[in-house]
C-alpha cells in the first residue's frame, strides 16, 4: 500500500524567509502533483513532476522530484502572507495524498 | 469549460436519511474521484472510475456508502442510512490520464455534509 508523509505538518514562517515542505513516498511511481487549499475552499493544482530530476517553478515556489529516493520538496523564497495555505502532495496514478503542510506566513 | 460541478454544496440532514451527491467532470475526462476530507483523517480517497466503470472502490467505508457512473458526465456517491461520522466536506476529481498527459486532477467546489 503507497504511503505519503509530509513534513512539517505545521509551519509557521516569516515574511521574507525561505523553507522547504518535504514529501516521501513509499513505493515507486512516475508521477507527483502538489495541490494547494485554501480555508473552506477546493484544492487547486500547483506542480506536476513527471520525471526523475524534475523541476518546477511558479512565483515564489519552486518544486522538485527525486524518484529514486522517493522525495518531493516544495520550496519557498522570501515567503509572502499570500502563500498561507495548506499544501498537499499527492503520488500515482490513483492519488494518494500526503497528510498536507498547514503554512501560516506572519507579517 | 465549467469545471467539475458537484451539487449540493452544503447539505444538512438527520440521521438516517439518505443522502445523495452529485458530481458532473470535465467533458472529455476519463476518470473521476471520489475524496472525503475530514479533519482527523484528512483527505481519503473513496472510489475511482475509468471510462464510467469503478476500478477501486476500496475506500468506500462501509455498505452505507455506493457510488455510480451511469454515463460520462454524471456520478453520484450514495448514503443509505446517514450518520453523524459521516459528516465531512465531499470531493469529486476527474482528470484525463494518457500518454503523454500529466493526468493532473482537477476538483471540484465540494458537498460539505453535516449530518445530525
């Protein structure tokens, strides 16, 4: 059974600093995605990382795939209060989504 | 297009009752997902189809819980009888996986279940 562990599961940060979200899966798969929510909102597509070595960027995340060590990290430059959300990753073909990473970005 | 639409967005009923959800995808999609979210157990995934035919329906909790797919641009998840635990907020997914295709997976708006 595919198993997603994200870490941190809580991250508090701020404004101006850089971290990185981490994502691990248990089984070998060619295909990640990473998903953000909003507060009673709907889940909204972020990255697909389709390949080994894989990279991926939009604003102020930036997203990578090491499927030989079954990693995903979601990193963050200079973190804004916009990007306070939750953020999943998901692996396979059927979606196994990961616990999600609550971010909260502190002026 | 529209995006997946999924209806009721809230629901409010009493224990017992049936409850029904309806999710219509993306035209041209070939799979579509059933997820719930609750707090303690976050986002579960209940039942897939592919070309309208359910291919993993392990998730689904109990017999209370049924899921159909009678044409490509309609489904519902079924609760016969409701119960309090099963309050959540409901999503449904589809996408279009193939050669060549991310098969990225578009959500819809959610049914937020509350049942007393």
């Amino acid at each position: 059974e595919l198993k997603v562990e994200q870490n941190p599961l809580f991250l508090s940060m701020q404004e101006g600093k850089n971290y990185t979200i981490y994502c691990n899966y248990s089984t070998t798969s060619d295909r990640l995605y990473w998903y953000r929510q909003d507060p009673g909102k709907s889940l909204e597509s972020l990255f697909v990382l389709l390949s080994n070595g894989a990279v991926k960027q939009e604003g102020r995340l930036m997203a990578s795939l090491d499927t030989k060590a079954r990693l995903s990290t979601l990193h963050i430059t200079a973190a804004v209060h916009d990007l306070s959300a939750t953020y999943f990753c998901a692996v396979g073909i059927r979606l196994t989504f990961g616990e999600g990473t609550q971010l909260t970005v502190n002026p | 297009d529209a995006g997946v639409i999924q209806s009721p967005r809230h629901e409010v009923t009493e224990m017992g009752q049936e409850v029904t959800l309806r999710c219509k995808p993306i035209s041209g999609h070939d799979y579509l997902f059933w997820y719930r979210q609750t707090m303690m157990r976050g986002l579960e995934l209940l039942i897939y189809f592919n070309n309208n035919v359910p291919i993993d329906d392990s998730g689904m909790p109990e017999d209370r819980f049924s899921a159909k797919m009678p044409n490509a641009s309609f489904s519902t998840l079924k609760i016969q009888p409701s119960e309090p635990r099963d309050s959540a907020v409901y999503f449904c997914a589809s996408s279009f996986i193939s050669k060549g295709n991310t098969g990225e997976l578009f959500f819809g708006e959610g049914s937020r279940l509350t049942v007393l």
